[in-house]
C-alpha cells in the first residue's frame, strides 16, 4: 500500500461504512484470491465493531469466506466505477483470470493473510462470527472488525472529507443493474437542509 | 398521503434502500406511535423482499416492533435534515410529545395500521420474521417487505431521479454525529467514472 495508507481506530471504523456505499468483498483461500461487489453490507455494532454482509450461495467468494473464516470489506471510488461492476459481473468460477481481466490489483497488508484491492478509500479486515442458522436461512455473515485503514486524502482524523477530496474519490451507491450514485453534498453538524 | 404517492411493484421495493440511506423506522402500539432514525438498515433479499434493521435496546421504538411485528422503513430527504436529527436524539421514554416536537406529521396508508411519516420520499412496510437468537444477541432485526410506495417526483418507473428531482429530495446519508451527506452524481448503467 501506498504512506497514504493510514490505520483507522477500531472505535471508528464503523464510520467508513456508515453511510451506506457498496463495497467490494474480498477474500483468500491458500493462492485463490476473489473480491465481489456487494451493496448490502451494513454496520451492526460500534465497539467492538462489527458488520453483516450478505453473500449469495452462487458467489465463488462465499465458499473462500466459509474455509478461511476472514474478509476484507473496502470501499471502492467513482475512478474504480468501472472495476466495481466489473467484478460485480464476472465470477472466478468461470473466469480464471477474472480480477486481472476485471482490472484488480492486489496488495497486503502485514500480519493479515488476505487480499487487500489497491486504490480503495478504505479497508476493513473483519473475522467471521459463525452463526450457521442466518448464514444458511438468509445467506446473511456476521463479522467483528479487527483492523481498519483509510487513504488519508479522502479519510483522517475519523472523518470523511468527500467535499475537499477530488470527486474521484466518491463513494459509489448501488441501486440496480449497474445503475450507480456517488455520495453528495456535505451537511455537517450544525447545518441545516431547509 | 398526496397524490404523488404510488405504489411500488414488490420485486422492485429493495431499490428504494439499495443505495444505502439512513431511513427513518416507525411502529405502532395501540395509540403509542414512535420514529426514530436508523443508519444501519440493509437489504437482504429481492423477492420476496426482505431487509435487516439493528435497534438497540434502548429504543422506545424497539419495544413497539417487538409488541406489534409490524413497522415501516420510509426514506427521509434533504428536507427533513432536521426532522432526521430531532427523531434520531430524542426519546418517547423522556419526553411524551418527541413527534411533535421533532416536526413529524403522521398520516395512514389504508390497509396497514402503521404510522406513516409524511414527507419522506420512499416508505416500506414490514413483518417482522421471528429470530430471537439474533435479536437479543446482535440487536439485529429481519423483516419481510409486505408494501411499498414512493413519492413519483422523486421515484417513478422503478427508478430513482435524484439527478432530476430538486436538491430538498436527496437521501441523507449519516456518518456520526449528525455529521450527513446527501446523496450525489448519478452514474447510469452505460456511463464510466474515469
């Protein structure tokens, strides 16, 4: 990764997914790697942090979450729209080649065995919490957060900063059929939108 | 309701929160109505549609789903920035007039004994489906879309038009501390981010 690269606290963490963006779900079982866009993906706890994320039974990724029982959930930008629905649409079981074919590039992160995808605003290394009934009945994960990391120009101090960084690096909001949103105008504490 | 509001098609219902805003979840018990604002709301499945909402414990709100196994999501706008707020910081338990004072009108959908805000751009109503293990353990709620409408100057077709619509009807999406952004640039299906 790149020094922009910097450590988010954990009790913050919740922050770089609280507003709702699709993200892409990543994970490694021995030398497969996947990642997979995933736009239900949601906070659930502040501290520890924790997070669901549901995962069809036809995704290639969901069997390397169930054998390695770690993920990682980043948050992709408006210059990897393209990337996003790339990986969204093509699947590992029928395309070897699929993250180099979808334009991934992968890097690590020391002390965690996963695949981090390069250029993201944000990473979340989580842990599988297994709950079998919801997993099978609803194809629904619960994970614990155990490290986070933003790139500084888009994300510090344990705030986003959307409307001073280039639009570039918006988060992206899907709605349907590779329809997207970027994130919007800013409405900080003390303001109002009357 | 006003005549802008419309029914939306069932298996089309999931796109009214795909995008991942901070909605506004209102029940009923007896004459008691609450609303509260809730930032981790997700979708969970198509069809039937089915979406997750966390509520904590102390959540007046939370004892009024748990009672009557009905609520509704409803999605709150650029306009209702302070209305979002006012719910989200108040409680029932300590002040009996909350929806008043945080500028809520409630207004009813025939068929369904449920409180509905007014103003909002989208609303959902729900059935709960009974899952106490992650109730009490994880706060965690699933619930079946049983209806749906949205507003038609801001929703119509089975599509959002937020690039079309006026600024006041953009979703609001919160990070912490009623710090939110509004939602932003649509990139459609055919269109690159580069």
């Amino acid at each position: 990764m790149n020094e922009h690269v910097k450590p988010v606290e954990l009790r913050k963490a919740f922050r770089l997914v609280n507003h709702g963006p699709t993200v892409l779900l990543s994970a490694r079982n021995g030398s497969v790697d996947n990642v997979m866009a995933v736009a239900w993906c949601c906070g659930l706890d502040i501290d520890p942090p924790k997070l669901t994320v549901v995962v069809d039974t036809i995704a290639h990724t969901r069997s390397l979450i169930e054998s390695s029982g770690v993920f990682v959930v980043q948050v992709p930008t408006v210059a990897q729209l393209e990337l996003t629905r790339e990986v969204g649409s093509r699947t590992l079981y029928k395309e070897p080649d699929k993250l180099r074919n979808s334009g991934v590039s992968i890097c690590e992160m020391a002390g965690h065995d996963l695949p981090f995808v390069e250029g993201c605003s944000a990473w979340l290394a989580c842990r599988l919490i297994s709950e079998p009934h919801i997993q099978d009945a609803y194809d629904l994960f619960i994970a614990e957060v155990i490290a986070a990391w933003a790139d500084d120009r888009v994300f510090r101090d344990g705030h986003w900063h959307f409307e001073t960084a280039g639009p570039e690096w918006r988060s992206l909001h899907h709605v349907a059929g590779g329809h997207f949103y970027a994130i919007g105008e800013a409405f900080p504490a003390d303001s109002n939108g009357g």
